[in-house]
C-alpha cells in the first residue's frame, strides 16, 4: 500500500480554497480596469472617426443602420407663412327691393290701400354686369326712374320737408355728393329735410326727367351702401312690378378674397397681415388681411348628392378671413373664381436655422441638434426654438456654443 507523498520543507505549503479565492479577488479589479480602458478607447475611436470606410464618408454617417447626412447651420432671415385655398370675387352683395307702385314719378304716395294694390309695370331693367353708380337709374316702373342713393338705412317711408331721421341725412349726403347743393347750403350730415333738401331734391328730379316734387315718393330710390355690379336680374321687362319683390341681385363693384379658414388657425392669421395672392392665371399680386370672423361656422352638411362619400353628417368649423387685393386692377374681373392665398404671419432677421428635421426630441422634454465638432467628435446642444419657415423647411435656434457654419446631423435619403 503506496503512502501519501510527504511534503519536503522546501516546498511551499498547499493553498487552501478560501486563500486561492483572497488572491484571485486582489487580481480583479486590475482585470477590470484594464477591460474598462479597452471599452472607453473602443468608444473614443468609434466616436473619433465615425465613418467606416471612405465611401461611407462620401455618402454620410451611418447610425444604427439608418442613413444620415449633414446639413450646415445658417443665419438668415425667415419667413411664417400659410398657404390657403381662397375665392376672388367682389366685396358685399345686395339686393333691390321694388316698393314703386303705379306711375310714381307724379304722385306723392303716402301708399294707400288702391294704389298698393295696383302693381306697375317693369319698362327698363338693367343688364348682368352693369355698373350703377349713386344717381343713375336702377330700373323703371311704368316709365319712372327708381334711382340708385347710398346709404344703409332702406327706404321706408316717403320723405317731405320737416322731417327728420337717418334716412333723411343719408338723402341730404347724397344730394351734397351729386353736386345738388353745396356743403355750405346744406350739412351732408344734417338730419333735417329743409328748403334746402327741397330745392336739391328738385334738381336731381329734373336731372331724372321726373316730375319736380322736391319730395321722395316710396319706391322713388333704392338705397344701398355703394355702387353696384348687377349679378342677376329676377324680373323680366314688361312683368308687373309688384310692390315687396326682389327686382336683382348685387355686389360692389371692390374686389375682395374670402378664405374659409379653419377655426383652429384663427391665432396665426392677423388683420394686416401681407398676403400674396395666386390668381386661376398664375400670376401672382400682393394683398392685405383686413377680416378676421370671430364666429366659426360649420359648412352645411344637408347635401342631397347620392354620390357623397362622407356620412358623418358633420364638416370642420370655419372663420371667415377677408384679403383686400393691393392693385385691384391686377386681378381682373373674375367673380368666384378659386386662387391659393399666402398668408405672412412673421418675420425674422439674422437669426440661426437648420433644418426642421436636424431637431432630435429630448426624453425629459425639448429639442437638441447633433453637432459635428471641428475634430470630429459628435456631441448634442440644446436648443430653444423659435420661428418655423415651412416653405424652406427650416426653424429658428438658440444654443450655447451653436453658431453659423457648423454642421448638424439629418436623416439622409
């Protein structure tokens, strides 16, 4: 039976498990520190030369698989501005009310009863798309003018001297305005049918080839707040002029662009503001914001297309937005007409940009750019924004260290 070997005195003595593992713990964090530094210098050359290949720099950085390229950081100026469907036409639309009964050139008519029920005859209408200035004649009923006077308030009653009310100074303006009486002879914003009314009156009834009165029969004017343009005509010439019926349709002769705006852009567009105006030609001239509605309205939904693929019965609310053309001539005589409209609704001057797209999302909230340092090194920069140009693609940005001709990371193609 072979004994266990001895140990011999110059020997070292075996190591129990419990020293091995003492010694083995002093050796790691060596080991450890040593990996560390292997890591962080893998990182610091990954970080350093971003590219790897030739080719990839000339095609750009390649971030988790993902193409990117580089875009340089600007100062320039910029521009907010919203582009709309639109609709050219004129400003206002009006309608002419017959209350002229029988030949009321001669007769002084405090309207009643038989001769309300006698209707005259229509001897004169005017045309679609005539021009009817304060003076002229609108139509004639049974051979007697009914001539165009401005103002907002209706005719109502028949006018005579000692009168007074806002129907009567609208008349005195008027009669002023034609070059009837002087300003001096008679305020035009005098309230009171005087001799003076009655002799101005006259002479405008002379003008007309009427009957001098130097009253203002009912149905003798129609009064209405500016020139018009005659858009449709409802009665025919030698129909009976009924007392109460619409005669035709209106509008001024102002040009104007209505913009139905979604009521959830109503804070990005201002009385004021520039537009440029895009026309069915492609020509394109200037404007100005003068409306902005306050009411949102939703369009009429009661279609009764059979062919409508919308069902829901409802449409996206809407405020109207009003554009008065800057060179009204330029825009010719189209009425209903669609063109684009864009709205100006800030500028900036001199201010640093990058593309929209350069902005990386922040998990606890804002934006930074991906900078490319001069050594090459990628680093991020917050930034606060500020004005989005959506027509170059491009935002305003502040950031500490951010300037003017570096370079900033974006999603390539």
């Amino acid at each position: 039976m072979t004994s266990a070997p001895s140990q011999t005195s110059g020997a070292p003595p075996l190591l129990s498990d419990t020293a091995a593992d003492r010694r083995r713990r002093r050796k790691a964090p060596w080991v450890i520190a040593t990996v560390a530094v292997l890591v962080v210098a893998g990182v610091a050359v990954a970080i350093a030369d971003p590219f790897s290949s030739k080719e990839a720099a000339r095609s750009g950085v390649l971030d988790n698989s993902y193409p990117t390229s580089l875009a340089t950081v600007t100062r320039q100026d910029l521009t907010s501005q919203t582009q709309l469907p639109a609709t050219l036409g004129y400003a206002g639309s009006y309608t002419a009310v017959n209350q002229a009964v029988g030949a009321i050139a001669s007769v002084i008519s405090t309207t009643p009863s038989s001769a309300a029920s006698s209707a005259g005859t229509f001897t004169s209408l005017p045309a679609v798309g005539q021009l009817i200035s304060q003076g002229q004649v609108l139509y004639q009923v049974s051979g007697a003018p009914v001539v165009l006077l401005y103002g907002s308030t209706p005719a109502y009653r028949a006018l005579s001297e000692g009168m007074t009310g806002a129907d009567v100074t609208q008349l005195n303006a008027d009669l002023v305005a034609l070059g009837y009486v002087t300003s001096s002879e008679l305020s035009p914003t005098s309230d009171y049918f005087s001799y003076e009314t009655f002799y101005a009156l006259e002479r405008l009834q002379v003008a007309l080839g009427e009957t001098e009165t130097g009253t203002l029969a009912l149905g003798q004017a129609v009064f209405l707040p500016t020139a018009v343009l005659v858009t449709s005509v409802t009665d025919t010439l030698g129909g009976p002029a009924q007392s109460g019926a619409t005669v035709l349709a209106a509008t001024s002769t102002a040009r104007q662009v209505d913009i139905a705006l979604d009521a959830s852009q109503q804070s990005e567009v201002s009385v004021g503001d520039k537009v440029a105006i895009t026309l069915p030609n492609n020509q394109s001239t200037p404007g100005v914001v003068t409306s902005v509605g306050t009411v949102a309205t939703a369009a009429s939904s009661n279609s009764s297309s059979a062919s409508s693929s919308s069902s829901s019965g409802s449409s996206t609310p809407t405020i109207t937005v009003l554009v008065t053309p800057t060179d009204p001539a330029a825009t010719g005589t189209w009425d209903q007409a669609p063109v684009n409209v864009t709205i100006t609704s800030a500028t900036v001057s001199n201010v640093l940009a990058v593309p929209v797209n350069a902005l990386v999302a922040l998990s606890g909230g804002g934006y930074s750019v991906e900078v490319i340092g001069t050594n090459g090194l990628h680093h991020l920069v917050s930034v606060s924004l500020g004005l989005f140009d959506d027509a170059q693609g491009l935002v305003q940005v502040t950031g500490s260290g951010l300037a003017a001709g570096q370079h900033v990371v974006v999603p390539g193609s």
